[in-house]
C-alpha cells in the first residue's frame, strides 16, 4: 500500500472528467422536472447523443460540429417524447421507458459502422499563464472545453430559475400547471422548450463520454449513467448546485476508488465499489433535509380543458 | 433490456403462433451479458451464433437477446425463451450459473449450456476456454515490454476464471521481469466502457505502461491509446483495430466449433451432458498477431510458449510454485490439476493485495 502513488492533482482533474456527462444530463432533466415533466429517457437519449455526437465528428472531423450534432440528436429524440406526452398526452413514466428503449437500440442501428473508429480529439484548453500555475493550474484550467459548459450551464440554469421572469414561469407551470394556464401562460410549449432542452443536454453528456471521456463508440457505451441522473436530480432536490455537487462528488469517488485499489490500500474492494453510491445519497440527503420538495405537478398530465 | 431484446420477444410471440410451421427446425437461443457490438466477449459468442446459422441454414433458427443482466432478470430470459420452444440454449457468462440450473429444472427436455460456470445436470453442460494459456503469452511479453516495471490489470468480478487469469500472466511475466509488480483493479462490471477506461486511465496515472484487461469492451485499448505509450492486450476478441499499438496482441475466444458440434448433437439426438474445458491445443483460445511492436526476439519466444501448449508439452501452472502467503502449492515439475485451476481463489506468491471474497 502506497499512498504516494496517488497524484491528487490528476486525482481531482479526471474527477472532473468523470462527472461532466452526469452533471450535464442532471441539470438538463433538472429543468424539465421543474416543468413539470417526467422524462425517464435520460439514457435513451444520451446515447443518441453520443453516436450522433460520434458519427458527425468522425464525418467532419470538428469534435465541436459533433457536440452540436449531439446535442440536436438528444432534442431530436426527445420530441417523440413531446409528441407523446404534449401532444398525444400519454403516460410520461411509459413514455419515458419506451424513449430509453428505443434510444438504445437506434442508436446501436446507427453506430454499426463506426466500430472501432477513432474520433478526433477535442484537445485541451490551454491559456498561457494560467493553466501553467503549479497544483490550481492542471486542476482548474487544462481541460477541454465541454466541462466549462456544463459549469456554466449550472450556473446558467440557476440564475435563470433564481432570478428570471422565465424562471418563474416555469416553476409556475412546474407547481401549478392549471394556474399557469389561467394566467395566460402556454404550459404545454413552455413544457415542450424545457424538454428539447433537457435532450440537448443528456445528448452533449452522452457526447461527453463517446467523444471525451472513453473515446471510442461502443453500444450500451452509457452504461446506466442516464439513470444516475435522473436519481442525482431527485437528492438534489432540484437544485442544480447541489446536482452539480452530487455529481462531483460520484465521480470524484468513482475515481478515487480506483485510485485506492490501484494504490492497493486495505479497505474491502466491495466497500470502496458501493462507496460512490452511498456517500453521494448520504450526502444529498443530509442536504435536503430543508424543505426542499419536487415541483408539485410533477409527471401530472396538462390538458386545457377550461 | 433493449430494443433488440423487444424485437427478440415480438420473434418469440410470432414464434409460438407460428410453432406448428417451425417444428423441423432445431431453435438455438443465445444469452448475451453485453451488446454484440461490445468488440470482446460478447461480439466472439454472436459469431459463434452466426457460424452455428451458417452451417445448418435452414435447418436451424437462432435467438438472442443482448445485455442481459446477471441475476433474476436472466432466469426471465431464459424461461421466456424455452417456452417459445428452443431446443438448445446457451448462457454465456458466468453469473447465469444459477438461474440456468434453475430454469433448466423447470424445462427438462430443454438443453442447456453455461459457459465459465462448474454446475451441471442432466439437461445443463458447462463449457469454458482455458484462457489462461493465453494469459501466460501475454504475462512475457508484458514482462519483456514493460519498461516502468508496473503492470495494470482490470480485472472484472473476482471470480476464480478471473483470478486464474491474474496468476497466470504475473508468473510469466515474473519469470522474465523479476522486477515486475502488478497492480490490479476491480471494476465489478463486464461491461461499463466509461467505467473501464477510468480504471485504465487510473492505472496508467500511477504508472503502469502495459496494460491487461479482463473486462468486455474496447474502452482500456482506447485510453491507452489517448496516453501514448502504453501497452495493451485484445481481450476475448482481437480488437485488431487497436493494432499495431497499444494491442500487440490479444486472446481470442473461439466458440464456433463448439456451438456448431453441440447443436449437431442436439439434431442427432446424441446431446449428453459435458464438462468442456478447451484451450490452445483444440483450437478454443487463439492468439492473435503478435504485431511489430513487439521485438522479434520477444516474439519469437512468446510464440514458442503458444507452440508448446498447443502440444501439450507445457503448463502453464507448474511448480515449483508458492501461494501468495508463503505455503507451498506446487512442487518442483508438478502441473496443477482442473479441480484446483477451476475453483482457484488464491493469489500466487508475490502478487500484492487480497483477493476480495
């Protein structure tokens, strides 16, 4: 057993890494949850995202033109689910279900050629200076560009919910959706913007992990990080600092788990493999022991009847 | 469960409305840990489907269904597929062990066969490659290549095929490398690309330059790949996309044979239950190109150890050999026995760490 051979600077760089794709399909379903919706096809349409993300930077070579494509492909997927829920005002949960299940498989269809490609890479960014300062520099400023989105689309997000007239509209539709309406608001195209919304974003993080964090395209490649977020979004009771806390905090354990049993530290393996799922419930559940709760018309069906 | 496994059950309910029609047709099914496009594992057993489709034609009908977890949701699997009238079905990772004891109880004139498992019955075989032959190529040459002297291995679920696996390439690689230390990490998934390149990208940052996989997906080949000058493995497929470098070469399971000569035994009537343990010699574990990035001296020895096992005239698991806490195992010229080798739950001596139980 050797501490040492742990590097606390890469520790917490691919940390980072680790929890970008969460955290941005966390704060995506985060805002359509505080619409009102439930969509459970987080992991549908993350995996959408990361072969359409894949094939168009393969295609073009840009991995930004493949982001963008990623982010179109999740929104794109998540209009069947519009369609579905707005529209032909279906069961959301089932709806939600059957969207992961076709994501996974279309997305497989669509990955067929692209086997064992190799993607350009994104590179990191690198500001003179800054990123060169010793220990704040490696963590905080070497990485590539997509981990600062999903930071600034946290922070985004919050302000919008916090201090917007737009963000008050939506949680109003979120909590009351008949009262929304007769206050003149549009709860079903508000509803819809906040889910092509959170389609882009789970599409960007299925992205994350195709172009970024493994890189390579392989079916099922998302592996069930859809559902964490739509768990993270819950124990952060819908706030997104918090869901970005959340998600720092499983990915940081997912690593440093790895880092413990590849420094060969003596803690049981199975703890340290169960670890990231329990201190990361812990710790949101100790947090949200405020009176924080979900948006009261949560997965209720609007239909404007009156 | 996928889109596929959905299209699989609508096959299954247009199977049984169309049964009469199908009765001369022997129905194999195949049970799959990992998506067919995973590029290891569960890629080598869907050519083994396809194999079996291509030489019985018509004769023969084939069903899948992919990422199947190991646990309850198995036994649904494989009950859904006897009632819709398979005749042979294969469970093909370990973890299917006892639902598919279970199953096979409920459907007697069902055949069954786990792969990597040890529990059998009169309608239950077990098969499985002794993939640690080729682990024993890929320990020298890691031995030979590492020039940090650490050795990463990502290892799966610590189970004894797994295990095997860790003994076998750490004494070949020791044999040449005294210096040589493994470290290993348990990733307690088949099949988590995100999660396997983490574990490589981990290894790979406390300093290991080779890198040995015994999880399913492409993911470590890729991270090594995105470091640079690090060495990898093929794991249960060859992952040639990956060569010349990081994979200088690779295992490849080879299940064809098997799967065509069993469901030919099921057309005869002449099914019995088995126990089959294959390696290098008949043809089950292949070893892929060695590529050019390996020195040809290197090469040529690493190829002279598959020549020797393929004959018979070595083992890879021969004394004198000691268990990790000192005692002795092996003595001087002894080889292990199957018994010992198919439960193996101990590390060999110098390895590091425990063995999670």
């Amino acid at each position: 057993m050797d501490l040492g051979e742990i590097n606390p600077i890469l520790l917490v760089a691919s940390l980072m890494v680790a929890a970008t794709p969460l955290l941005l399909a966390a704060i995506g379903e985060l805002v359509v949850e505080k619409a009102g919706v439930l969509n459970l096809g987080v992991e549908g349409m993350m995996i959408v995202g990361a072969i359409s993300g894949f094939a168009i930077s393969v295609e073009t070579g840009s991995p930004w033109l493949g982001f963008i494509a990623a982010a179109v492909g999740g929104a794109v997927l998540s209009l069947l689910f519009v369609l579905l829920t707005q529209v032909a005002l279906a069961n959301q949960v089932a709806s939600g279900l059957a969207l992961t299940l076709f994501g996974l498989g279309f997305s497989a269809l669509m990955g067929q050629s692209y086997v064992g490609v190799k993607p350009p890479s994104m590179g990191d960014i690198h500001i003179p200076v800054i990123s060169d300062i010793p220990v704040i520099g490696p963590i905080l400023f070497q990485h590539d560009p997509i981990l600062y989105v999903g930071i600034a689309l946290t922070a985004a997000v919050w302000a919008t919910l916090k201090y917007t007239r737009i963000g008050l509209i939506l949680r109003a539709v979120g909590e009351n959706h008949d009262a929304a309406h007769a206050l003149g608001y549009k709860v079903i195209k508000i509803r819809i913007m906040a889910i092509l919304f959170g389609g882009a974003c789970a599409g960007l993080g299925g992205a994350y992990i195709s172009l970024i964090r493994v890189p390579q395209w392989t079916e099922g490649m998302t592996a069930g990080v859809g559902w964490i977020a739509l768990a993270l979004v819950v124990f952060a009771s819908w706030k997104p600092w918090r869901a970005l806390l959340g998600a720092y905090l499983f990915g940081g354990i997912t690593v440093l788990q790895l880092n413990l049993q590849a420094a060969g530290v003596a803690i049981p393996v199975e703890y340290l493999a169960m670890s990231p799922y329990i201190i990361t419930i812990l710790v949101l559940v100790i947090l949200s022991a405020d009176k924080s709760s979900a948006p009261a018309a949560l997965g209720r069906t609007f239909h404007a009847s009156h | 469960m996928k889109f596929t496994s959905l299209l699989a059950s609508a096959a299954m309910a247009l199977g049984l409305a169309t049964g009469a029609l199908a009765q001369d047709k022997t129905k194999v099914g195949f049970v799959y840990v990992g998506p067919v496009g995973d590029g290891g594992w569960t890629y080598e057993h869907n050519k083994g489907r396809l194999a079996v489709e291509e030489q019985f034609g018509d004769k023969v009908e084939t069903v899948f269904v992919e990422s199947v977890p190991e646990g309850p949701d198995a036994e649904r699997v494989m009950t859904q597929m006897a009632l819709e009238g398979a005749d042979l079905i294969f469970t093909t990772s370990f973890g299917y062990m006892d639902p598919t004891i279970n199953v096979a109880k409920k459907f007697p004139n069902v055949k069954f066969e786990h792969a990597t498992g040890y529990k059998t019955a009169d309608n239950v075989s077990v098969y499985s490659a002794r993939f640690y032959e080729g682990r024993a190529v890929q320990g020298h040459i890691a031995g030979k290549m590492t020039e940090s002297n650490i050795i990463g291995y990502i290892g799966s679920y610590p189970i004894p095929e797994v295990i095997r696996g860790i003994n076998s390439a750490y004494i070949h690689a020791k044999k040449v490398n005294p210096d040589v230390e493994f470290k290993i990490v348990w990733a307690y998934t088949w099949f988590d690309p995100a999660k396997e390149a983490d574990a490589a990208t981990v290894l790979i940052e406390q300093g290991a330059d080779v890198i040995l996989q015994h999880t399913d997906s492409t993911a470590p080949q890729a991270a090594a790949q995105e470091a640079g000058n690090v060495v990898t493995f093929g794991q249960a497929s060859d992952m040639s996309e990956y060569a010349p470098f990081p994979r200088v070469s690779s295992i490849i399971d080879n299940w064809a044979p098997y799967y065509i000569a069993r469901t030919q035994a099921v057309m005869d009537g002449s099914w019995e239950t088995v126990s089959t343990w294959d390696g290098i010699r008949e043809g089950m574990v292949e070893i892929g190109e060695i590529s050019d990035a390996v020195p040809a001296d290197v090469k040529e020895e690493a190829l002279a150890m598959k020549a020797a096992m393929a004959a018979g005239d070595y083992h890879p698991f021969t004394g004198p050999l000691k268990k990790q806490d000192g005692s002795d195992w092996l003595a001087e010229g002894e080889t292990a026995d199957d018994g010992t080798l198919a439960g193996m739950n101990f590390y060999v001596e110098g390895l590091e760490g425990e063995i999670p139980q």
